[in-house]
C-alpha cells in the first residue's frame, strides 16, 4: 500500500503537516505578533530577519502568513469534518436503507445540491456577519449534499457486496454492519474526498477573504493578505507572492493527497485486460532453424522483472502446430497460459518485460516483425478470442461497425459490402436475424452471442492459426457446448489451426489433438490427446485428471485432492518445480529439474519418476538407462528435435475421432491409484456413436 | 398460481427444511417485474444433501436467498424445524439466523477486504455470544492456521483459502443447514477438489445438512443425495443423482448431460436435443417454459403448465412427456 502511494504523497503530507504545525504551534515560535507594527522597515523585500519580508505597515509577513494558516486550514478542516459529520450518516442510512429513506434523503439532497452555492455563501456571510464561525458554517453545510451523495453511493455498492449479505446471515445487528463492514470500507474514499474538499474549501474561503467576506482584520487570513497586498503589488510583489505562494502548495497538496487516496480504492488490473500493445525486449535466443510446420514455437520465455524478482511467466515452451489440427493448453491458473498465447502474438504488457526465443508462421520469424508489421498478422494470419467477450468489443459502437471494421481495414471492403458481408459472417457463426443483430449494441446480446460475434471478428481475415484463450468458461454448458461446436466446425471449413487454452479438462479431451500440460510456466507434459489421458506420465497431469468430478463416479466420491498451492513464479522450488506437491517426490526432484523425455516421438514428459513405468518403482535411477523398449525415456534435447518432434504426426493429420478411437480399447495399464481422468479412459463412455455424433 | 408443483415433498415433520411454492419477483423497468423464481419447492431431511442445477439467471442464487430471507420471497413458505420463516420479522427473524447458513460463490466479495481473517470467522460468536471457543477448532478444520488468521486479511490469501475461510464463518455457529451457492465455481481443479472434500469432512463432522448449488452437473452429482433441476425460475426434475445422469427424464435434463463433453451417456448431441439460449425471464413462455427450445415440445406444452409427477421410485419430472426408461 505505501509503495503505490508514490513520493508525491509523501511530499504532499509533508508540507500539510508542515503548515499545520506552523499554524498550530505559530504562538509559540519565534515570530513577531502578526500585528506588531514596525518590527522591521515597512515594505522590506525578504531578508533573513524577515523571510517574506514587511508589510507597508512594517508588519512581518511571514508570521501574517503562518497566523492566516489557522483561518484557512481551520476553515478548511471545519468545514469539512461538519460536512461529513451531517452529509456521511444521511448517505450511509440512505445507501443502507435504500427504498423509501434513500427517496426522501436524496430528493431532499438533489434540490440543495441545486442551489446556487456561492451566491448562497455570500448572502448568508453578508447578512450574518463576516466572522470565522459563520464561514465555517456556511462553507460546511453547503458540502453536505455532496458528502450525501458521495457515502450513499459507496455505501451501497458495498451494501450489494456478499460479505455484507453474509454478516446479515449470521444475524448481526444493522448498526454494527454499518460500523464494522460498511464504514471502514466507505473510509477510505471518504478520506479522499475529504483532502479533495479542503483544497476547495480553502480556495472558497480565500475567495471570501478577497471580497472581504470572511474574518475581519486584524486577524490575516491568506486571502485577506493578498487583497491587502494588491493595492502596493508594484512596489511590494512579495506582499501578494508570499501568501498566494503558500496557498497554491497547500492547495496542491491537499488536492495530490486526495488524489492518490483515491488510487488506492480503483480495482486493481486484473492482467486479463487488452494491454498497450509494445514490443517485448528480447531475452538472449538461440538460434534456430524452421522447419515446415504452420505455426513454430522454440523455446519461447517471457520474463517479468519485478521488484520481488524475476518472474519467469513462460520458460522455454517450444510446440508445433500443423492446419486442421487443435492444440489444447491446459493447467492451473498462474501456470502461464494466457502469458503463452500473449507471448506468441506479441500482446504483452510494455513495462518490465522480456521475451526470447522464436515464434515461425509458415516459416515467417514473427519475432522479428515491427509493431506495425505484427499488427497487420494479428488482424489477418493470426487471431485471438479471449474469455471475456466485452474486452473485445467496443460497449459504445454498433455489432456491425465493429464486425465490419476488420473487412474495410484489412480487406479493403467498401462500407456497404463489408456490411453484407458481415452479416454474413454472423449467420455463419450461428447468430440468428444477424441483420438485426448487426444494429446491436454488445450490451443487448446475451454473453454467448457475444462470444459468437468475437470469433465471427476474429475470423472475418480467414485467420490460418486461431487463438482461443478460455472462450467458454463464462459461459454456461449448453452454449459452451455450442460456442466449442462452432470452433470446431470453423477449424474444418477454413483448414485453420486452433490453439485453445482451457482449464476444463473435460472439454480438452473432447476437442484437442495435441495437449501441452503447463506447470509454473514450462511444459510438463506434451503430445497427442488420446496418448496424454492414456499414458499419464508426469504427476501433476495425473493428479489433474483425478481431481476432475466424473458424472460416473457414484455420489460422494472422494475426488484426487492436490496439497498445496502452485508456487510463487518469483522463487520457484528447486529441481523439479513440482516436488513440494508431489506424492512420488524423491531426492533427485529437489536438486536436480527433469528435462523433457520421450515416451514416444510426440509424447514428452518432465519427470525424474514417471508414473507406469519402472522407474516409478524402482530407485532412483537414471530413467535413460533404466529401462528399455518402446518406453523407454530419452531426454530430449531442446532446441534441436525438441520443437519438431510434434511437427509430423505419425499417420499425418487423422481425424480426431478415429485417432481416439484407435487408442480407445488399450485402457489403463498403470496407475495403481485409479485410473486417470474425467471419463476420459472408459471405454464404454467415448463409444463410437458419442465420438461420430459430434458432426467431426 | 401454477406453480410447478409440490407433489415431490415429503410429509412435513420429517424435513429439516422444507420450501414450499417459492415466488421472488424483481422490478424490470418500466413498471414491469420478472419472476425469477417461480414456484419453486423442495425439502431437506436431516443430514441429506440437495444439489440444485441449472443455468446461469435460471434463478438459484435468488432460491438460495430465499431461503435465507435475504430478502424474503414474495410469497411462498420456508420452514426450518417446522418454524415458519417468511412470517417472523426483525428481532425473531435474527434468532433463526445461527441455524441456517450461507457460501457464497465469489471467495473475495464474500468477505470484507478491511477485516483480519480470524475476525471475520469470529463475528458470529461475537454476535451471540456463544461459540468464541470454537473459532480456531474451525479455522484448522478448514485447514487454516489460526495465528496466520489473527493477523492477515483476505487479500493475502488465494481464492481457495477465502473459500475456506466463508466456509469456517458459515460454520461456527453450528447451524443446522448450510446452503452453498456456487461455492467451487470460482475456483481451479485441484482447489476445487480440496474444497469439496473439505465439505464433505465437515459435513461429516458437524451432520450438517446441505443445498449444494452448482451449474456443473458433475460437480453437483459428486456431492449431492438428490439433484433438483432448474429452468428459468421453475423445477423440472428431481431424483437421486445416479438415477438422474443415468435414466434422465426431462428434456432439458437430457439437453444438458449431453452438452458435458464426452459425458458418453448414448444421449444424442445437444444440438440435437436443444439449440439456442434461454428466453428473457420477463416474458417466459406460456405454459412450459422450456418449450421454445424443447425438441418434444407440443401444443400441449404451449397451453398447460406441466407440474411435479412421480416417475415411480423417488424421480420427479415436470413434463407432459418424459423421457422414460431409456438406458
Ligand atoms: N437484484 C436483482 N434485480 C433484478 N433482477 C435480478 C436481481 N437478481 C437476480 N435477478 C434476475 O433474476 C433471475 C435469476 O437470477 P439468479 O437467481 O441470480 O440466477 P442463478 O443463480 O441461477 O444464476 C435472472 O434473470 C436475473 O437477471
Ligand atoms: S520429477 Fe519428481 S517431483 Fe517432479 S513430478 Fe516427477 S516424481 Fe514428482
Ligand atoms: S412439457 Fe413439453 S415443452 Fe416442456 S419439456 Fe415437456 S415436452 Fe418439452
Ligand atoms: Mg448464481
């Protein structure tokens, strides 16, 4: 908290705290009275003896300046606590009560917060009399109906929140919710514009001091110097300078300190927003030689660094991907996968990151694109939809502008035919009336029309690799069924590749052919759907499929259960990033990171002591010479056959139905801890009728 | 008021919670109001477990507050031991409130960003004065270490220890019922595993009886005795949960086993079954109002509501024509 607030702050607190002592503590500093005459030549400029120099009465100005800091800061300070102390209880009772208290409250408030307020301030001062109590009041009373406002609308977002409806769940009382939930969290704004009304109150009151309206000299108020000071401003600048001086830093400051209050309560960025696009600095990259494959990744590592360190989002992930295939990225949240899909397209945030290794498009190193250059790919070689549709969609510009937009830009398209033709794209995305749809604004479509409007978007430049980062999970399962459908279909019409990141295991299984298994940023495990569920080598896949609920599994099934929590990517574990959570840990995990090994040529694993295999059992061995056959594990090395070895595909693309059909009837042949997987592993469950119906 | 029907409750002294026609309605602009449940009814015996699905606006978040009498239904009976709630007000109300509690699904909205963790935990007994003792056994029930607890605020905590820590709040008052809404949606795999094994100890622990409310069928199903189905404020189907993912009878029941994926229970592919997405809840369709997406919808359905009826056994459907005996 105290490192967001900034220098500023400080700063700012600083010099409030400052002239409050002064005005606090002015009798008892070394200063002559602020109406003793002549205590030096009359209007002297700044010496030493008088650091703001003499009035034309031969006063001292500093001392005026630091006795006309009680006026103006306590006025300031007054007049808003008596705002509050009326303006926070009517906002709280309106924002809590709600109905009929929050009716009257605010239809009284809105018609005060329509009076004139100045006006009213100077006719009340003028008629009252000009002393320090009634501009106090006056200037108070009139911020009452802004504190009303302000503490009704906080109080009630917080009044919506579950925590509140949960303390009245466990049968607290009214008044202790308002004072233990609801104004501790209300404070903190509150505190904001309580800085943010003193600079105003001040500047109301130096307004007043000018026009002579507020306290009467003797006493100097900073306003009341200034005007002093105009008539000999020629001869005397200091005489207005000095206290003018002193008033804009305390108004700054006050209004710096409210500002920064207010920071702390705005949410905080969640990471998942459309960032500023930047280029990524590079991290040092091998070299490295494409091969044919569509989409190429070699050792791509996005780094951040932070003050806690450096945070290696994404180490060293290298897959291939070929047209009409799909690969699924799947893990923990934190484990890197949306860092994965930004990396690849060069969407990352600007600040503090570094990215190396290569990214190939049909051979095409993109890691050497300019900005600009990627940005033409983004719209029409590559494409992304992301989870929350509203990030891609402008809220205040029609479905059809924004459908329309990549036609024109990319395409070239007139207004008119890239018009027709986004309709077009709508009907085949399933959108019904996709002319009326088209004068839509996103805010009137349900959420899965939404999502189905930004993949009609993202594949309006027939895209060839489709990026999809977790397109379904706010959306419920009959249309996430539809939405992952449409996907599909669209990967088989348009011969495009799809990369979908997703957390759903269950929805993995059904749609991917290719599956990389990320932990704490590396890949874990890698290679084709049906092989990967069969043949779980790495722990941490096999405790993901068990910890999966099946609809199979009789009621109260004791679900796999997971220890811990994912490790904190700026201090990873030693050796195998892993081993704190796992259940087959031995000593060579702490010291020593496994490599990638194969169990076959596209299956790959990280781990020292893979699950069903011998090297599970037995000691620790070295596993590549442990064992032999068609098991046995070979590291791989990196950079070299590493990223190919997904590339071809033993039989080619086959159809993702056969292809899991094939391996359907080999079942389970490890795992003693029961087998693996959300039905992933019946093979009564994936028979062939469930697999054909799916419209492959 | 055609409800969906009470045919499937059972004889009232034996439910610890028992509701009964629920009807909440919510203003919808211009003087017009959506039912967002719709005469719903249910019961609980002691120690059992209810899982309640649906998809998202079918109406089980504001069911689950219902029952809670936060706020009150329209009209319609919550009775917990027989106590009739929707009529006690204010002080008498708050007295029933230890008995019956509530998990919410967001772990970080659900508590209070300015208190310490052991704080939040402790403002039940702190109300009534009872169960102060009780609130570090809690906290390591839950799996949280109190002395980290006494110091720390939500905020420094993951998702799945908020979750834990509702849970301990919920908890502490040794209430009766425990209603969770969605209490895993937020949260990853192997967190929700975690969680939802924490649920079942505890239920063991303490004999809670729970309504579980998800819209994760496999979820629910792993949790839950029963499972009741919800569409757009109604019920349309309630049996035992092997009984409903195994002989399904309802359409909708069917339209959403088969959207899981790979749930391979020889159902046909939902688009087959269902297309499009739910109809406004302001203007639901007459008589059934799964009927705009029902694949067996007839004019029957268009005229007459369908209410609960007995498929034999303890399954109950709200369908002129259920799918019956089919695996
Ligand atoms: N405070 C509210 N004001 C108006 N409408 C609401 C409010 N809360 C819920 N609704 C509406 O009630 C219906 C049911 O919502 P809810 O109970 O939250 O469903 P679920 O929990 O099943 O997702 C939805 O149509 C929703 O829009
Ligand atoms: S290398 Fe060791 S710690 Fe890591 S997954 Fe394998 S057995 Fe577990
Ligand atoms: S009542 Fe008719 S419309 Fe409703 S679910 Fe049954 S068959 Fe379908
Ligand atoms: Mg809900």
């Amino acid at each position: 908290m105290r490192r967001r607030l900034g220098k500023g702050f400080w700063i700012a607190s600083g010099w409030i705290g400052l002239v409050l002592a002064a005005a606090v503590l002015a009798d008892l500093l070394p200063l002559p009275g602020y109406d003793e005459t002549l205590v030096g030549p009359p209007q002297a400029g700044p010496s030493l003896a008088h650091p703001f120099g003499t009035d034309g009465l031969g006063r001292d100005v500093f001392s005026r300046v630091v006795y006309g800091a009680r006026v103006s800061l306590g006025v300031g300070i007054g007049a808003v606590l008596l705002g509050l102390l009326i303006g926070a209880p009517l906002g709280l009772l309106a924002g809590y009560r709600g109905k009929a208290t929050d009716a009257v409250i605010m239809a009284v408030n809105d018609i005060a917060l329509a009076f004139p307020a100045l006006v009213f301030a100077l006719a009340v001062v003028a008629f009252a009399g000009a002393n320090l109590r009634n501009v106090l009041i006056v200037l108070g009373v009139l911020g009452v109906p802004a504190w009303t406002r302000l503490v009704r609308g906080t109080t009630m977002a917080f009044a919506g929140r579950e925590f509140v409806l949960a303390a009245r769940a466990l049968g607290v009382r009214d008044r202790r919710i308002l004072w233990r939930e609801i104004v501790p969290n209300v404070s903190v704004p509150a505190a904001s514009y309580a800085f943010l009304g003193m600079a105003v109150v001040i500047v109301a009151e130096g307004s007043l001091a000018f026009l002579g309206l507020s306290v009467q000299a003797p006493t100097p108020t900073w306003g009341g110097l200034i005007n002093e000071g105009r008539t000999i401003m020629e001869n005397a600048p200091h005489l207005v300078l000095a206290p003018a001086l002193v008033m804009f830093l305390t108004v700054l400051s006050f209004n710096v300190v409210g500002d920064r209050l207010r920071a702390l309560t705005d949410v905080r960025q969640s990471g998942l927003e459309h960032v500023r696009r930047a280029a990524a600095q590079p991290l040092p990259t091998a070299p490295h030689t494409p091969g044919g494959q569509l989409l190429q990744v070699a050792d791509l590592r996005t780094h951040f660094v932070t003050e806690r360190g450096v945070v290696k989002a994404v180490d060293g992930v290298s897959f291939t991907l070929e047209r009409g295939r799909t690969l699924a990225v799947v893990g923990e949240s934190g484990s890197g996968k949306s860092m994965l899909i930004r990396s690849i397209l060069d969407l990352l945030p600007g600040a503090g990151v570094v990215r190396g290794g290569k990214v190939y498009l049909d051979g095409d190193d993109l890691t050497g694109f300019s900005p600009k250059e990627m940005r033409q790919v983004l719209g029409t070689r590559l494409a992304a939809v992301f989870q929350d549709p509203m990030t891609a969609l402008n809220p205040v510009r029609t479905i059809g502008t924004q459908v329309a937009e990549p036609l024109r830009v990319h395409l070239g398209l007139s207004g008119k035919r890239a018009r027709a033709h986004a309709a077009v794209l709508l009907a085949s995305v399933g959108i019904p009336e996709p002319e009326r749809v088209l004068r839509r604004y996103p805010h009137q479509l349900s959420g899965g029309m939404r999502q189905r409007v930004t993949i009609a978007m993202a594949l309006s430049c027939g895209p060839d690799v489709l990026f999809a980062d977790e397109p379904t999970t706010a959306l419920d399962v009959t249309v996430q069924d539809q939405v992952l459908r449409l996907i599909h279909r669209q990967r088989q019409e348009r011969n495009m590749a799809t990369v979908l990141v997703s957390h759903d295991l269950a929805v993995v299984a059904e749609w991917a052919d290719e599956v990389i298994v990320m932990y704490a940023g590396k890949v874990v495990e890698r290679g084709p759907a049906a092989d990967l569920f069969e043949r779980t080598r790495m722990p941490y896949t096999e405790a993901l499929l068990q910890s999966v609920p099946r609809l199979t599994d009789p009621a109260h099934h004791r679900l796999r259960v997971i220890t811990g929590r994912p490790p904190d990517l700026a201090a990873l574990p030693s050796g195998c990033a892993f081993h704190p959570r796992c259940p087959y840990a031995r000593e060579r995990c702490v010291t020593e990171a496994p490599p990638l090994f194969q169990e076959t040529r596209e299956h790959l694993y990280a781990c020292w002591y893979p699950r069903g295999t011998e090297a599970a059992v037995g000691d620790p061995v070295p596993v590549a010479l442990g064992e032999s056959g068609p098991a046995d594990p070979v590291p791989v090395a990196l950079g070299e056959s590493g990223p190919a070895a997904l590339g071809e595909p033993a039989a080619g693309p086959v159809p993702a139905g056969t292809d899991r059909n094939g391996s359907e009837p080999g079942g389970p042949e490890h795992n003693g801890a029961g087998s693996a997987g959300p039905d992933l592993k019946r093979p009564e469950l994936a028979g062939p009728e469930g697999a054909d119906n799916r419209g492959r | 008021m055609a409800g969906s029907g009470s045919a499937h409750l059972r004889p009232p002294g034996q439910a610890v919670l028992r509701a009964e026609d629920l009807v909440v309605e919510f203003p919808a602009g211009r003087g017009r109001s959506v039912r967002a449940v719709s005469g719903v009814s249910f019961d609980l015996l002691p120690g059992e477990t209810l899982g309640i699905v649906g998809e998202s606006g079918c109406g089980k978040s504001t069911t689950a507050r219902a029952l809670m009498q936060l706020p009150p239904p329209l009209s319609g009976s919550v009775r917990l031991d027989g106590v009739e709630l929707t009529r006690l007000k204010g002080e008498a109300l708050r007295r029933t409130r230890r008995r019956l509690q509530m998990i919410f699904q967001d772990p970080i909205s659900s508590l209070n960003p300015r208190r310490r963790v052991r704080d939040i935990v402790a403002e039940g007994p702190r109300v009534w004065g009872v169960g102060g003792d009780r609130v570090d056994e809690i906290l390591e029930a839950v799996g949280l270490d109190p002395d980290t607890a006494a110091t720390r605020r939500p905020h420094e905590f993951s998702g799945g220890q908020c979750q834990r820590i509702s849970i301990a709040r919920a908890l502490v008052l040794e209430p009766e019922v425990v209603i969770c809404d969605e209490p895993v949606s937020a949260l990853d795999v192997s967190v929700q595993a975690q969680i939802l094994g924490l649920l079942e100890d505890l239920k063991e622990r303490y004999r809670l009886t729970l309504v579980f409310i998800a819209h994760d069928l496999a979820v629910v199903k792993n949790v839950s005795d029963r499972i009741l189905v919800m569409y757009l404020g109604k019920t349309c189907e309630l049996a035992p949960g092997s009984e409903l993912v195994e002989r399904p009878a309802h359409p909708y029941t069917r339209a959403l086993l088969a959207s899981i994926p790979r749930s391979g229970l020889g159902l046909p592919p939902a688009d087959q079954l269902i297309s499009g997405e739910p109809p406004s809840p302001v203007t639901p369709p007459s008589g059934c109002r799964f009927r705009t997406r029902c694949p067996k919808a007839a004019p029957r359905c268009a005229q007459e509501e369908p209410e609960m009826r007995s498929l034999g056994g303890d399954r109950w459907v709200a369908c002129h024509y259920p799918e019956v005996e089919t695996a």
